[in-house]
C-alpha cells in the first residue's frame, strides 16, 4: 500500500489520531515541521507522534 503522504510503498505503517495511515518517517516529518493536523482531511488532532499506532493489518498487505 502506497503512503499519501511519501507516496512510497509502506514499511511501517502506522495510524494517526484520525485514524489514518501514513508510514512512519512520513508522518513524523510532517509533525516535525509543527503540523498538528490530519495530512489528509486537514482536522486538527489531538495528539501528535507521541500515539502513532502500527497498523498491522496495511504491513501485512
């Protein structure tokens, strides 16, 4: 499965807050630059890296 973010093939998937996944490196990245929102449906979240779950079921894939 590709990340929307990288647009690279997921290693370590993991999800966010809304429940979206992005790999890894990607979305620390992008929380890194001080985003504090979902990359794709913009909302705001209410934590950021500290939570990021791997979503087993994507790396299986």
């Amino acid at each position: 499965m590709q990340c929307p973010l990288s647009f690279e093939v997921m290693t370590d998937p993991v999800m966010n807050a809304a429940g979206q996944t992005y790999e890894r490196a990607a979305i620390e990245k992008w929380f890194a630059r001080g985003k504090r929102t979902d990359p794709m449906s913009g909302a705001v979240l209410e934590h950021t890296d500290t939570r990021l779950v791997p979503n087993v079921l994507v790396r299986g894939m």
